[in-house]
C-alpha cells in the first residue's frame, strides 16, 4: 500500500486512534505552560502622558528622542533595581497619542518598578527637550498625568492562560505528529483492508487474551468464555467454513482447519486455542494441535501449556497436543481438529505443515502489511492450500468496516482429514 492523502474520515480515524498519546501530550503542554507562566511571571506596564504645545509640528521626532540614550541616562540614577542602559531601553516605550501628546510607558516586573521607570524617564525627557541641549531645540512640556501602580494580570490568571495555550499548542503538535505517522503507516487496521489485502472476507474478529507464559495459556485453555456475541462470531465462522453439521452437534465426517498467523504478531496466536475452547465449550470433541512452528520462540510459552497436565473443566471436550511430541494425545474420536501454525512474514515456509479440510488466517488489526499477507497466500497457494477467511484479532474499535466480501456462487467441498495417525513432523 504505498503512501496516501489523508481524507477527512481516515484523518479523523487514526486521531480517535491516538487519542490517549494526544492527551498525554496536551497535559505535558499545560504542565509546561503553567510551569513557564510561574518560571517568567507576566511584565507590568505603566504609562505616564507628556503634552507639548499645540503648535508643535512634528510629535513623531520627539517619540524617538524619549527613548534616545541622552534621555536614559538620566533615568539609570533613579531606577531600582539597577540596571544598564541596554536592559533599561528595553524596559521603556513611547508613542503618540494625539498630535502634541507623547505617552511613555515603563515596563517592569512588579507594577513598583514599571512606575518608578514610566515617571523617572518622563522626567528626565522633560527636562532634556526643555533645555538649550536639545537637538531639536529647547521645546516647553507638561506632564498631563503621572504613571500610576496597575495590577497587570494577575499570576493566577496567567498561569490558567499560560496553560491554555501549552494545551492547545501540545495537542496541535501531537496531532501533526500522528498524522505525519499515519500517512507512511502501511500495517492495516480496518477490516476492510485487511480483506481486501487478499481477497478473502473476514469471518469473525474477536479481542483475544494476551497470555505471557505458560500459566497464563492454561488459563485461557481452561478458563475462556467468549461472550454472546463473540460466541455467534465463531459459530458463524465455522459455519461459513462448511462445519455446520459440526457445530449443531450432528453426526458426520471429522473436520479440521489450520489457524495460520505470522511470527511477529503474537496476539493472533491466541485465536485458534479460543476457537478450540469455544467449540469445546458447545460439545464438540475437540483437538487443538500445535503444529511444526518455523520460530519456536513465538509459541514456547503454548507449546509447554500443552504439554503439561491437561485443564480439568474442557477436558472431556477438549484435548491438546504439541504436533511430533504427543501424536498419541490427538483424539481418535474428535469431531474438530483445529492446527495452530505459525509463519514468517517475510519468508512463510509451509511444507512441513499438517493438512487440514480448511486455512484460515488470523490478523491482528494494525500489526501486518498488504505485502505480508500477500506472501502467506502466496505461499499457502504453491502448496495447494486455499485461505477460505480471515479472523482479526483485537479489532480497532473505531473501525466501522466489516470485511465481508460478497462470495458469489460460493460452494465448499469438504473433504475430512483425520489426524489420527499422521505423521506429524519433528518438534522444531
């Protein structure tokens, strides 16, 4: 999937998809602000207004000489704290009123300061264009008013404000970000994608358990119980797969079908032990094999949950066996056999996998790529094998997909395979 424009919808998807990062973000913003507002607290400002006579003719000449060094240097005596007469230029403004009144403003860090600096610097400009040393000559002035303490905005409310902005700022900065992501993020997340990658429609999706180590998968063996809905997910599953005399329980052929998912997403490989638990659940006798794996890393963990002691509640529908070490725990008599196989997604090698009436792909939403999943058919193709559906596991929850595509003039040849007896290859 190469990379796309981002529309509206797909934008707004992938936002509501990170929205938890977004918050985080936009919190650490406010923080920020909050901490920059008490760290460099708001300036005060106070003005005091000088008048000159009507008849002067260019007001503008002396708005720069009120912050010329003449001026300041006779300000530096009278200003506390102290300071030079670079930071004291920066502390002072001036502008025109109207056409013959000048306002000079001070700038400091408490409403003291700003006064003392707005009345010192109107009194040392008063008295520099009143003199002989003028460069503009000696011009008559008034001070009309005397700067006066102004309380600014208070801390309190700078800060609310200084956390605002940090709040919008970060939540803008982590939007950009994720979308950035979301517009070279290749792994498919909706459904539809996921289907349309190879053609094959989505049979269920379901949350899956995360189990951690061995414990944690006899847990799920023994104690998984899909809710209402996700119990008419599988048994839809199964039917589509051309198992529904299997799953009402009927009599007929044994049926089996392999749970294929890719190394790198580990989620996936609870799917096929929670389809096995759940038509155990309804019954049906049935076995869950551990096939041949090419990474034994991914399903070491499985692998000894389904050697050791069997769970005592599925046990007289369900039974476990690790594919070359306990061929002689497979079931003779089970209705259903469901394989789990594990495949690199970058090299899938499937010669050494056991035979089953059906394949099924199992796909955790955002973890694989179109080019991923095209492989696995590929290679599930040259050996004769056929994906009939596809099971996502943790769908996204704002994913309004269903990845059902129409199967026109759709038949199933079932053909039973009973493992009993096979040879099932040497535990890798």
């Amino acid at each position: 999937m190469s990379e796309e424009q981002l529309d509206l919808r797909r934008s707004m998807q992938i936002i509501r998809r990170h929205l938890r990062s977004i918050g985080i973000v936009a919190v650490l913003g406010a923080v920020a602000g909050v901490g920059y507002a008490f760290v460099k607290p708001p300036p005060v400002s106070s003005s005091a207004l000088v008048a000159f006579p009507l008849t002067i003719k260019d007001i503008s000449t002396q708005v720069v000489v009120v912050t010329s060094s003449e001026v300041l240097k006779g300000v530096l005596p009278h200003v506390h704290p102290s300071m030079s007469l670079q930071t004291l230029e920066g502390h002072v403004k001036a502008k025109e009123i109207t056409s013959n009144i000048v306002s000079i403003t001070g700038v400091g860090k408490t409403a003291a300061q700003a006064e003392n600096i707005a009345n010192a610097v109107a009194t040392s400009f008063m008295a520099y264009v009143g003199s002989d040393n003028s460069a503009a000559g000696e011009v008559p002035t008034r001070l009309l008013q005397s700067a006066a303490s102004s309380p600014g905005v208070s801390r309190t409310a700078y800060a609310v404000i200084s956390g605002a902005v940090g709040t919008l700022l970060g939540a803008l900065i982590a939007v950009a970000v994720v979308l950035a992501a979301g517009r070279s993020d290749r792994r498919l997340r909706l459904r539809d994608e996921i289907a349309d990658a190879i053609g094959v429609p989505v049979l269920a999706s379901l949350a899956v358990w995360h189990p951690g180590n061995a414990a944690d998968w006899a847990k799920l063996l023994d104690n998984y119980l899909p809710s209402t809905a996700v119990a008419w997910r599988l048994h839809n599953a199964l039917h589509y797969l051309g198992l529904s005399d299997t799953v009402a329980g009927q009599a007929g052929g044994a049926c089996s079908i392999t749970v294929l998912s890719l190394c790198a997403d580990r989620r996936a490989l609870a799917l096929g032990p929670q389809l096995a638990v759940f038509a155990a659940a309804q019954g049906i006798r049935t076995s869950l094999v551990i096939g041949p794996q090419h990474d034994t890393n991914v399903t070491a963990a499985l692998h000894a949950a389904c050697a050791a002691q069997q769970p005592t509640r599925r046990s007289t529908s369900l039974q476990v066996a690790v594919a070359g070490l306990d061929n002689s725990r497979v079931r003779p008599d089970a209705a259903l056999t469901i394989v789990v196989a594990v495949v690199d997604g970058r090299t899938p090698e499937m010669v050494d996998m056991l035979p089953t009436d059906s394949t099924v792909l199992g796909v955790t939403a955002g973890v694989a790529t179109a080019e991923q999943l095209a492989r696995v058919t590929a290679g599930a193709g040259a050996l004769g094998r056929h994906i009939d559906g596809i099971l996502v596991a943790d769908p996204d929850s704002s994913d309004p997909t269903t990845g059902r595509i129409p199967q026109l003039g759709k038949t199933r040849r079932v053909r039973p395979t009973r493992l009993t007896g096979m040879t099932m290859g040497t535990r890798q």
